[in-house]
C-alpha cells in the first residue's frame, strides 16, 4: 500500500537542458494527437480487442460488445467522443479488479482486470506492426540471458576493451514513477495541453480492488506508479540511442546493432567511456566508473549480480547457486506445520521443489556440489518431512527417480534433467 498509494516527496525536478538536446514533439505532429477520432477508428479499436480477454467488474467482455453492436454502437461511441472532448471520465470505467486467477496449480502473480470501454479507449490509435512485439518467433527468454551471459564472461580476460553494462530493475521504475514526473515530462516534450489533460485523467482516476471470495474489497487509490504498456516505446528509445554521433558500442556488440536485452531487468550495454551513455564496469581508468557513475546518477555496481541467474565472468560455482539452495530450504520449513503425507510430499518434491530448479537447469551446469545439496534436501524432506535430517531413508534415492511403471516415484534426477536440458539448447544453434 505505501508503494503506490503515497506521494513521492522530494522529487528531482527536471533538467531541462537535457531533455531539450533530445527530440521533442514538433509542431506539425501536435494536431494529430488533438485529432478527433470517427466512428470507424472507434469499432476498429474495439474489434482490435481478443474476445477471450477477461471481463471487467461490470462482466461484459470484448466479444459481448462486438455481438450487441448494432445496438449498442451509437452509445459507446458518443461516450468514447465525449471523453475525448471534455476529458471527463466516468469513476466506474477505470476500476481494476486485482485477482489471482490459477491458470497453473500455483499461481505467483496477480491478473488485472479492466473494463472493455476503457480497454477500447485505450488501444485508439495504436499502430500495431510486426516489429512492435516483444517476442520474437524462434527464440527463448534464456538466450537473453546466455547473451549476456557470453558478454560479461570477457570482463576477465587481459585483453578487454572499457565496457559497460547498465542493469534496471524495470518493476522499480514503473512502480515508483511519480505522476508529476510524467505531467512535467509531457509539457517539457511539448505535448498538447488538451492531450496531458486526458493522459493525467486516466492515470489520477486510477483505483484497484482486490477481490476477495469473489467480492471486490475497499477500493485503494494508487499515488504513483505505471502499468507496464509502454515497453515498446522505451525499446524504440534505446535503439535511436544506438544511432546517436556520440555513442560507442559495447565490444562485440557494433556487428548485431545490440544495446540492450529485457527479460525482468533491462541490460543496456555501451563502450566504458566518459559520456551521456555510460556508467562504467570494465574500464582501463580506475577512477572513470566512478565519474561516469555519478554523471547518470546510479550507484556502481559489481560482478556477479543477479539476472534470473548469477552473471559472472567466471564459472558458475557451489557459492553462486547459494540462493537456489536458500530457496528450497526455505520452502520446505514453510510446510513443517502441514504434517502432510508421504504420498503429499511426493507431490510436492516433483511439482516444487524440483520446479524451483527446473530454470536454471536449462541454462547451465550445476556443479556436482549443487547437485548433491539439492538431491540431499529433497531426500530429507520426502523421508523425514525436514531440511536436515541425516539419517537414511526406507528406499534408496536412485530408486525413488525410478520411473513409475519401473518401481520408482518418478521424481526428477537433477543431473540427468540438467544435461538434457543444457543439450536442448543445441537444437537452437
């Protein structure tokens, strides 16, 4: 509740020098945003909307408002042009339902809900193109990180250039961003004053409930923070960088044209030196990161760091996979107080514990250590329903990863998982 539902105080105004070196909306483009949309551009906003997307709390989905248009079409559109005009909006159009929906057996994040006019409202305008998306057909999430796996692991080596290696933590930035930040930025950008307005009304009447049994609980008002729709824009950003006279690519990185990877943190790489760009990690000058630190105002950082997996230049070790460990451990002492079954901790060694490990299996290879730490935690769970009880079971362990039709659990055997895994990644090469 303190995240989003107080102001920000003592906010850094903005440098206006800086924002003006950049681009700003030109003249010529402002009257498109004040532009009133017909009817036509309204529907095809509507029609543009998946029928399967989730009702709002009012219940009625995208494909009740396409099936009851003929009769509902002269409504919906007065309303939406209405909007547009006065930059009024109704209280009710822009209330989120926050609800856990189990789309897997052990949901871990929450869906928000919207009502359709508001998602129609949305989605005017937007011009949906192939190179928008950020999914890209015939890859994977772990290529981001064994990209950048493969950049750092040079760090180590007598011969690299000064590097750069900036690290965001994107769920930070959307939801702490304060909206007077957003309405400064706007005006500085030279925005509309009728197109910020509609901007701020949809964000100031911003209020969520959390439903609860089925009921939707007091609404909360949030103070600050963003929905996460505005990626698109900010990759585009980071690409225009990459055409900017003044900056330099990271080593390895000129002939890709790569800048920047996202998965749940955004990596933007660049060369080690003291410009706009940079904040430092690898450079030949042991007082430049320091400088180029301080110049964009992040703390310096240091090798390894967490990107879904520890990123180091040197090899994985037994230390590294530390927290993997921790979070199993963790789990387990969680469950003490079920006293639950053997056949329920069977249940809960396959679909849990051996899932907490399952990602980084397919990413590298655990060191024999690793294995046997994870191996033993779990064996000591299923046997004694503890973390750390040493004393033997009733059925050996290569048994218990035994097939069922063999005899066995069918509980995973992790060294056997993590070499299929890893050699997976060969069918991508």
């Amino acid at each position: 509740m303190d995240l989003i539902g107080t102001d920000l105080m003592n906010r850094q105004r903005l440098n206006m020098q800086t924002i003006h070196n950049g681009p700003t909306l030109d003249t010529d483009s402002r009257p498109l945003l004040d532009h009133n949309f017909s009817a036509t551009e309204i529907k095809e906003a509507l029609w543009s909307i998946d029928d399967n997307k989730a009702p709002g709390l009012d219940g009625f989905n995208s494909k009740f408002y396409k099936a009851a248009w003929p009769i509902i079409s002269q409504d919906v559109i007065t309303i939406i042009q209405g909007f547009l005009a006065t930059g009024k909006l109704l209280k009710s159009w822009n209330n989120t339902a926050i609800i856990f929906i189990p789309k897997v057996s052990y949901p871990s994040k929450p869906v928000h809900i919207q009502t359709h006019l508001y998602k129609t409202k949305a989605s005017l305008g937007k011009d949906y193109q192939p190179h928008t998306t950020c999914f890209v057909a015939g890859r994977l999430i772990s290529h981001n990180i064994l990209l950048c796996q493969d950049i750092v692991k040079h760090y180590s080596r007598k011969g690299c250039y000064s590097s750069c290696l900036i690290k965001v933590d994107l769920r930070k930035v959307y939801d702490t961003k304060d909206w007077s930040f957003l309405h400064d930025m706007l005006i500085a950008l030279n925005f509309p004053l009728h197109f910020i307005r509609i901007i701020m009304v949809c964000i100031n009447s911003t209020h969520y409930s959390i439903m609860l049994n089925g009921s939707p609980s007091k609404t909360i008002k949030p103070k600050r923070g963003l929905r996460q729709g505005g990626m698109e824009y900010l990759f585009h950003t980071l690409m225009r960088t990459s055409s900017h006279e003044d900056f330099k690519f990271h080593p390895r990185c000129r002939k890709l044209r790569l800048n920047h990877l996202s998965f749940t943190d955004l990596m933007f790489f660049c060369k080690g030196t003291s410009n706009l760009f940079s904040c430092s990690v690898k450079v030949s000058n042991p007082s430049l990161p320091l400088q180029i630190a301080q110049e964009v105002l992040l703390p310096l950082g240091s090798l390894p760091f967490p990107y879904s997996i520890p990123l180091n230049f040197k090899r994985i070790s037994a230390a590294d996979c530390d927290v993997l460990v921790d979070n199993m451990t963790s789990r387990i002492r969680s469950w003490y107080a079920k006293n639950l079954s053997y056949a329920a901790r069977v249940q809960l060694v396959t679909s849990i514990l051996m899932s907490i490990s399952s990602y980084c299996c397919e990413l590298f290879i655990f060191p024999k250590t690793v294995i046997k730490k994870v191996n033993l935690i779990c064996r000591f769970y299923l046997s004694h329903a503890s973390d750390n009880n040493p004393s033997p079971g009733n059925i050996g362990w290569k048994h218990i990863c035994c097939l069922k039709k063999g005899g066995g659990l069918g509980v995973r055997n992790l060294e056997t998982w993590n070499l299929v895994a890893v050699g997976k990644l060969a069918w991508h090469v």
